[in-house]
C-alpha cells in the first residue's frame, strides 16, 4: 500500500463495538491515517453495527444459523464473508469482538492482512470469556496477572503471531467488573498502537 494513501479497514465485531469506537476515535483524533470502510457481523443485533450506521458506515450481518436455515453451510457462510470483506477492498481486517473461527477460504485471501484482538496473554484462555477465566484463576491463587494481545489471524481460535501484547496485573481482591474495565481501557490503546503497526504508520 502506498504510504500516502488513507487505509481502508474493514472490522469484524459481533459486541459493543467499543474497540470499533476507540478506533474511529483515534482516525478522528488524526493518530491512525485509515477509515473504516464496513462494519460485518455474526449477529444481526450487535451494538457494534449501530455505532456504524450512525457514523454512515456500510454494514453487513448474516447469523451462522441464518445460512443454515436457508440449507447453507459453515462453508457457504465463509464464502460470504470472504466475498462481502473483499469486496471492500480492504488494507487490513481488524476483527474487534469477532466470536467465530475464521476458515478458508477467508485466511488464504485475507493472510497477513488480518488480525484479531483478545483478552488474554498469548497461549492463555482462548474463546469465550477470557477475562473470567483470567479472573476465575487469580481467585484460585494460580496467577496475579493477564493481558490483552493482537495477533495475526491463523485457523487455530485466538492464536498466530503476537503484533502487540500488553500485560494487565489482576490486584489483590479486585471485583470482575473492576478487571473487567482494566482490561477493555488497556484494550483500546494497544487494538490503534497495533493497527498503526500492521500499516507501517507512526503513532502519533
Ligand atoms: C473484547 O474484549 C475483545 O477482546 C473480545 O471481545 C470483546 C469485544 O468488545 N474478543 C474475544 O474474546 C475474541 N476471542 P467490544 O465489542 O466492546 O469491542
């Protein structure tokens, strides 16, 4: 990508959308050179689509159990991912809140073009719930500290090559909810750093 031209994200997010926002945040506050070009979805009702729509942000959303209803498979539902993502040219995928695996033919057209965020240190509580689970294990005395990471997508559920990591300790008697909010502020930050990073962009 020429150095000159604004980048065109495309964000996969099925949540609040509040990494979606600290991303349009940040564009607004002149840190990242990109727009968001489409917002896609797994669920039809996600925050994330509404903060889109109100920016006049494209979008697309189709449920897994959708396709199937109209006798589709997981296949089919790749398939139109993969078309719907390309066909907004995008410089780079950021999935911020996306909750499915992403299989061919998604990773052969989109490899090293697209990166996942997730709370928790590398190798450690992959899927659902990571910071429960992280929170769940400081109770049990097993750890005193977590993380939030970007990495590359790969097949495997929340794994690939590190693009930035940020520990997050876990204090003595801190609530969920307290972690929780920790983890979330820690993630805006690192989710633009990384972004900047894959687009060879200083942070500003
Ligand atoms: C974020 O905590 C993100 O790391 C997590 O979903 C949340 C979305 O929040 N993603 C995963 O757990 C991926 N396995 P948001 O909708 O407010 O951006």
């Amino acid at each position: 990508m020429p150095p000159s031209r604004t980048a065109r994200l495309v964000v996969l997010a099925a949540g609040q959308g509040s990494n979606l926002q600290a991303i349009l945040d940040a564009i607004d506050r002149g840190q990242l050179d990109a727009r968001v070009v489409l917002v896609v979805s797994h669920r039809p009702d996600a925050l994330a689509l509404e903060r889109a729509r109100a920016r006049g942000i494209a979008t697309a959303a189709q449920t897994l159990a959708d396709v199937r209803a109209q006798g589709g498979t997981r296949a089919d539902f790749d398939v139109w991912l993969t078309q719907t993502v390309a066909a907004a040219h995008p410089d780079l995928v950021v999935c911020a809140g996306w909750m499915l695996i992403l299989g061919e033919p998604f990773l052969g057209t989109f490899s090293g073009r697209a990166i996942n965020l997730h709370p928790a240190l590398p190798g450690a509580f992959i899927g659902k719930d990571a910071i429960g689970q992280a929170w769940q294990a400081a109770q049990r005395g097993e750890i005193s500290r977590t993380g939030v990471m970007v990495h590359e997508v790969v097949a495997a559920l929340d794994a690939g090559a590190p693009v930035a990591v940020e520990p997050v300790p876990i204090a003595p008697g801190e609530t969920l909810d307290a972690l929780t909010a920790r983890m979330h502020a820690a993630e805006h930050g690192l989710l633009v750093r990384a972004i900047a990073a894959k687009l060879g962009q200083p942070i500003r």
